[in-house]
C-alpha cells in the first residue's frame, strides 16, 4: 500500500498481557529490572499435563460467559477508546469498523466435543455447535461497542495482530471507512500448548530470544488494541494527533508450513514494502521490535535479515520476554509496546537475551537504549504458512 504517510493516526491503545494490565503498567515493567512475571506451569484450569512454562494472566478473570479472548478484547479496546477519548456517542456518529486478528480464538477449541464427535456421539450437540458458529468475534465487539461501520476477522497465525493494523489503514485510506477499532487477542488452552509441545518448539525455561541457548518459546495470552483514525477526526475533537500508522507490508514467502525462509525473502519484502508505503528510507528507522520468538528459525531469520536491510548499525528487540508468544495478539500488543517506547524515546533491553550467537551478526539490544528524537519504529511479525508482515509507526513532532 501506497502513500500512507502521516495522514492515517492511531489515537489510542490499550494493553493486557503477561507484561501487565494496561500500556503504561506494560511499559513501566519492561524498564524495571525483574520487572513483569515470570513464566510458570499453566494452572489447574487449563486442564493440561504438560509442564512448559506459559505467561497466564491468573489474576485475570474474564466476563462470565463470555470466551476468554473476547473478555481479554474488550479490556483492551476499553483503555484505547479511553486513550482516545472516544465515547460511545462518538463511535455511533462516525461510522467505526472493527478488524479482530486471532489464532486460537476463532477456533471451537473444545477437546471434549471434538472427543464425542469422534466417539459417534454427535447427537444432540446442535446448542454447541450453533453457539459456536454464531459467536463471530467481531461480530461480537461490533454489539458490545454499538459499532456502524465494517468488520472482519483476520485468522493469518501469528501476523494476525499485525494485519489487522494493515486492513484498518487500507479502509481508511480507500474512504471505506474513517474509523477503526483494530484489537488482536488470543487466550491460553490446552490445544496450543499441546500443539507448540508436539513441534517440540516449546521451551522447557523462560524464553530466550536471539540468544545462543535458546531453546524456544513460551506461550502467552492477551490482547492489543489500537483505535486507528483518519486525523482530521481527532483534530475535530480537539486532540493533536501524536502517533502515525505510517507504513504496512505484507508478503508469503512459500517456503514451509512452520518455518520461515532461512534467507528471510518473504520478510524483506514485507518490510521493503511497509518501507515504501511510509515513503522512507531504511535510516529513518530508529528500532526494531521484532518477532523474537526464540525459536531457532525465527530469531536467525530476522537476526540475519535486519542487518542486510538496516546496516550493522541496526537496533532491534524482541518483547515476548515479557509477554510470551500471544500468537493473533502478538502483532497489535507489540504495535502497542513500539508507541509507548516511541513516546518515551527510550527502548528497553530485550529480555532474557545474554549470549550472543554467532550465527547472528548483530545482537539485539542489551542495555536500555535512548532515542535520539526517534521519527519511525518498525515492527515484525512471522507466521505459519510463511506469512510476514510489518508496520512502520511514526511518532509526530510538534
């Protein structure tokens, strides 16, 4: 997509993750040593044997009767709408899309329905099975905002949370719609955690991302929100825009089902083209908030990657040392996270990271980094299905 710029805003954000509950507690945690929580054993509520550690949100107590992720959702979008100082008037006047990137949640992700199923025991599951089929996810954060304008919901793995941002700029852009409520959330059960084992890509110990020894990653639950909005209707409320969605690329390097290109030839496309629609060059770009996973695949492709891009120079960190991997959140919570350190002008230490390896020639960043009037982030996303995604934001000066 081109011409993006600055005409197209994110107005607010919201955040729930392992990191914390809300942007500002999640940033604040990811500059305090020791800060966040540590990844453990899911609990007994989960109803799984395996003992991989995960980033659950046990303080977290979703709506009753409502599915965890949508519950998770609606806490995010709250704070954003907050941010932005959107009221419920404001989102029925303008009409107000709603883009929703999910992994797991779109899924029925029921094991003892699946097992009945199985056994010849379908008889007498229609309740289940419509309640399913009539539970679309945006569908369901259209009703619980009284929202007017479009809505999709994005399934693409792992990049979902980063394409969600990119479907939100192109309505806009295309006169679509001017508004849009872009959420990424995903919650933990015992299918991806089964799945992830079954891979044997699960870390048995907190994740390490673009470190030596890692040895995989941990997952995670949450959600990220992101209200994106032509800027002429924050300025009509009064409020200076001070955040841009300035580029998106998208590309699928058909490579492997579970693994990224080794050379990272769908990713470098996704980036050159969120680098074009931007209208910037690759020194514009002041850091990196990757996908870091801290799987062996993964953090050698975009370790070697950036610097073929971005130079030797490059500044890059993964954040899923606070969070885990949170799979259709993922995208829109570090979209949320690369905001909060544009503003401040500071990025924190990629957690967990200690050794370099060899095999990646620029190590990510150590020790707290400033920002030297910072203009333009990027961030990554990789996905099964050898999808790739990235987002250029921009922070707006004056």
């Amino acid at each position: 997509m081109k011409g993006m710029g600055s005409s197209i805003v994110i107005s607010g954000w919201g955040a729930i993750s392992g990191a914390g509950i809300g942007a500002e507690q999640s940033i604040r945690n990811m500059f305090t040593p020791q800060g966040g929580r540590t990844p453990v054993k899911a609990s007994p509520g989960i109803g799984t044997t395996l003992s991989d550690p995960v980033f659950e949100i046990t303080e977290y107590h979703e709506t009753p009767g409502v599915r965890r992720s949508l519950s998770l959702a609606v806490t995010a979008i709250r704070e954003a709408l907050e941010r932005a100082g959107l009221t419920e008037r404001d989102l029925e006047t303008v009409p107000t899309g709603v883009c929703f990137g999910t992994t797991i949640a779109s899924q029925l992700n029921n094991l003892p329905l699946y097992k009945r199923i199985r056994n010849g025991e379908a008889a007498g599951l229609e309740n289940e099975l419509r309640e399913y089929l009539q539970s679309s996810l945006a569908e369901y954060i259209r009703r619980t905002f009284h929202l007017t304008g479009p809505e999709i919901c994005v399934s693409n793995a792992c990049a979902s949370g980063s394409d969600v941002l990119g479907i939100a700029s192109m309505w806009i852009a295309s006169g679509f719609c001017r508004r849009v409520i872009a959420v990424g959330a995903d919650d933990i059960n015992r299918v991806p955690i089964a799945g992830f084992h079954a891979l044997g890509v699960a870390s048995p110990e907190p994740c390490r991302p673009f470190d030596r020894d890692r040895k995989g990653l941990n997952l995670g639950e949450g959600s990220g929100a992101l209200i994106v909005e032509e800027t002429s209707l924050v300025r009509e409320r009064g409020m200076t825009p001070r955040i841009s969605l300035a580029g998106y690329g998208n590309a699928c390097d058909a490579w492997h089902i579970t693994s990224p290109h080794p050379e990272g030839r769908g990713l470098r496309t996704a980036v050159e083209s969120a680098l074009q629609s931007a209208g910037i060059t690759p020194d514009r770009i002041a850091f990196i908030n990757a996908h870091g996973t801290s799987t062996l695949a993964n953090d050698k492709c975009e370790g070697t990657l950036f610097p073929k891009i971005f130079g030797p120079d490059v500044k890059y960190i993964s954040t899923k040392g606070w969070t885990g991997h949170t799979l259709g959140a993922a995208g829109a919570l570090e979209a949320v996270f690369t905001i909060e350190m544009l503003l401040r002008g500071a990025v924190p230490p990629s957690r967990g990271f200690e050794n370099p390896d060899p095999e990646i020639p620029v190590p990510p960043v150590s020790s707290v980094l400033t920002l030297d009037g910072p203009e333009y982030a990027l961030s990554t996303s990789l996905a099964f299905g050898g999808s790739n995604a990235a987002v250029v934001i921009g922070r707006i000066s004056g």
